[in-house]
C-alpha cells in the first residue's frame, strides 16, 4: 500500500493522528449524505409530492437490510486492523480476502431478501395508499442493485481498517458528481421522478465500489487482494467475521425495527408529518457528520492499538473521542435548532410540512450529546471486541423500549411530538449502560482474554 496515504494509528500524537483519520472519513461521510440530499432536494422540487414521501419515509425500511449487511462489513473490517495492529502478514491476507468472498456472498442474499420483502414491508408499516406506488417503483430498482451499496461498504472498511481513509474519499467523490448530475438529468430534465433518483443512486454506488475493488487489487503488498485467492475458504477467518459482525448488523436491522414501527405511527399523521420528518431525518444525517466520523474512527484506532498492545494509548484516545463527539454534538443541536425553519425550508416548502420538522427537532437537537455519547462508548466496545455490548444494549433500548413506549404512549397523548420524545428517552438509557460498563469493566485487556482469532 501506499503508506503516505496510510494514516499511522499506533504512533505520534494520539489527536493529531484521529484527526488526520477523521477528515476523510468526514469527507466521505458528507458525500455520502449528499447522494441522498441529492435525491431528496432534486426529488422534492421537481418531482410530486408523493415522491419526496416515498424516499424519506423509506429510509428505515432500507437501512434494516442495508444496515445489516454494513454492520457485518464493519465488523471484518475491526478483524483486519487487529491482525494490522499486530503486524501479523499472514492473518492480514487471509481476513481481507474472507472479507471480499464474505461481500460476493452478501450481494446475493441481499439482493433476494430486498426484492422479495420490501413490497410486504411496505404495506405492514402502512404506507399511505398515494405514497404506496412510488415506494414501490423507488425499493424495487434500490433493491435489485443493492450489491453495489454492500460491495462499497466492504471495501471501504477494508482500506479503512490499514489506516487508509484517502482513497474511499477520493472515490466517492468522483461518484457523487455523478450522482448528483444524474439526478439533474433524470429527474429535473427528463421528469423521471423516483426511478431517475433510484437509478442514480445505484449507478453511482456501483462506481465507487468499482473504483475500490480495482485499488485493492492494484496493491502488492499484504494488504491488497489477489483475485484468485478470494475464492479461497478460510472457516476460521470466516467465523472471527460473523463473531465480531453479525452482532453490529443485528444490531442494525433489529434497531431499524423500532424506527419502522416508529415510522408506521408517523405515517398515521398523514403526508405532511411524513414530509416533515423526512426533511428533519435528511438534516440531522447531514449536521451529524462530525460525529459519525468520530465513532466510525474508534473501532479502528482501538483495535489496532490493542493488537499492539498499546492499552494506555487506547485508553486515551477514547477518552479524547468521547470528549470530542459530546461537545460537537451538543453545538451542532444547538446551531440547529436556531436556523431549523431555515434548513428544513431547503427541502420542503408546504408550512405544515415543516411545522412538523421543526417539532423533531424542538424535542430531539438539545439531547444529540446523549446520542453522541452512545455511539463513541459503542465504538470503543467493539474495537475491544466486545460487540455483544452494544448490540444487547441498543436493541433493548433503541428497539424494545422504543417500541413499547410509542405504542403505547401514542394511544393516551395522540401528538406528534409524543413519537419525537421516544428518541431522546431512549438515548438516555442506553448512555447509563454504557457508563456502567466502561467504569466497570478492563475493556483494554479484554479482548486478550478472548483469543478471538485463534
């Protein structure tokens, strides 16, 4: 690899080396919000309203697949910056070539669970009988090219997890100006509304996966792919995958459970309230950027320190990236509340539509710090590999609670901002876990305890 594109983790300063990491992480992470703010802004001015509802309101239903598959993308990629941290070349190859055979292996069952179910799922989450057509038009063809989105995912972690965060931005970049001029062409020139926008998504996906994979295998050292070994069976390799990944996608799709049923009750409210928390959900990916980039850093900054046995360092960088993400957060909820008519106008022009927006927003931005909090302390778990943590956590919480209180809360105080609270209450909680566990526990020597990968 080209290691002046690979950020030393391990060495130096511990903020100067995260912030170096994070930028192109950050960088990535805006172009990826952009492929949807692309659709949505491009969607919501020249195309019907019913459009604009169909994509945003969708937005659970496909993260409970997509967010499965990323999850387990992410988990290998902590696998390989164990054994990157450890400097052993062997465990380096075979991990990252199980990750791609793994990928090759996802796209197939993604592409049948999305083609197969969403149209079902569509129609359990109540899905208005206006919307319902273009939901079904835009998942279809989201779904049928999913492998693209899956593909991205994995190679991206794996150049991530060798300290490489550069050429992931430099290919999404690329792709987004694709996608974005796609949608200009498509939707805005030739009025093809929710096919365009679905066509350009996946068009552009593909590129970025393409671009990926063709770096990987362009690279001659231990941390590039030979095609012909990715075909090679390595059942242990395979097993440390689904140990450290199926616990994150699970968490993932379970989580993406409560936002559905969460979503079925804001359908009840009608369009308006669909539009309305669409527009909210499309900014607070956007402003939450910073943190993101953050608890996606962790994992890997963990990880490999631990496998160098570097504990104090891992220690510290935690400490710092907790710090971090909660006072980032907690400016951005506040910047966003005072400008929300302002942002949410950007996407929506009906006054009721983004009346609802600015509820969501009125309850949830002053308690981002919690939700900031919640994915470090995550993050940091499963650099440990302690996945589990997170997962029984989150899907008790995010999931479980989440549900019980909107279901049942909605029925004795039938407003919208009842279904707004459920967020910031159940942020809280899993913050408590998550405090509870990180005094108490030695995460640092933990995972020696483990023997994960032999």
């Amino acid at each position: 690899m080209n290691k002046s594109k690979s950020i030393d983790l391990l060495n130096g300063s511990i903020g100067k080396g995260m912030f170096q990491f994070c930028i192109p992480l950050f960088m990535g992470q805006l172009l990826q919000q952009l492929y949807n703010i692309a659709d949505a802004w491009v969607v919501g001015n020249f195309a019907e309203s019913n459009a604009f509802a169909a994509i945003s309101s969708g937005g659970a239903l496909s993260f409970f697949i997509v967010g499965f598959f990323g999850g387990m993308g992410a988990g290998g990629g902590i696998i390989i910056s164990r054994y990157y941290g450890a400097g052993d070349d062997e465990n380096i190859r075979k991990s990252i070539h199980s990750n791609v055979l793994f990928a090759l292996i996802c796209c197939v069952v993604a592409t049948l669970i999305g083609i197969t179910f969403v149209p079902f799922m569509l129609r359990i989450i109540d899905t208005p009988a206006e919307v319902l057509p273009y939901s079904l038009t835009y998942f279809n063809i989201y779904f049928g090219g999913i492998s693209t989105i899956v593909l991205y995912n994995v190679f991206m972690n794996i150049m991530r997890s060798v300290g490489d965060s550069y050429h992931p931005l430099l290919y999404l970049l690329f792709s987004s100006v694709l996608n974005v001029v796609l949608d200009v062409i498509l939707v805005a020139g030739f009025h093809t509304g929710v096919v365009g926008a679905a066509v350009a998504t996946v068009v552009s996906q593909g590129i970025s996966a393409l671009l990926c994979f063709i770096r990987l295998v362009r690279i001659n050292d231990n941390t590039g792919v030979i095609i012909r070994d990715i075909f090679k069976w390595h059942p242990r390799m395979m097993r440390e995958i689904l140990v450290q990944g199926l616990p994150m996608g699970l968490q993932n799709s379970v989580i993406s459970i409560g936002n559905i049923v969460v979503q079925k009750n804001i359908n009840a409210f009608g369009p308006h309230a669909m539009n309305g928390m669409g527009a909210y959900s499309k900014i607070e990916g956007f402003v939450f950027l910073p943190i993101t980039s953050i608890s996606m850093a962790i994992p890997t900054f963990i990880s490999q320190n631990l496998g160098a046995k570097k504990y104090d360092r891992a220690v510290k960088g935690a400490r710092m990236s907790v710090i971090a993400g909660v006072v980032l957060a907690e400016t951005i909820g506040l910047i966003y509340y005072l400008f929300a008519d302002t942002a949410l106008g950007w996407f929506i022009k009906n006054p009721e539509d983004i009346s609802y927006g600015h509820m969501q927003v009125a309850v949830c931005a002053f308690f981002y710090c919690l939700l900031a909090y919640s994915h470090c302390a995550a993050g940091i778990m499963r650099g440990a590999g302690k996945a589990i943590v997170p997962m029984a956590t989150m899907l008790t919480f995010w999931c479980g609670v989440r549900i019980i209180y909107v279901t049942t809360a909605i029925h004795f105080i039938p407003k919208f901002t009842t279904i707004s609270w459920c967020y910031p209450l159940t942020w809280a909680c899993s913050s408590i876990v998550f405090t509870i566990w990180l005094l108490t526990s030695d995460w640092p020597h933990a995972y020696d305890t483990q023997h994960l990968w032999q």
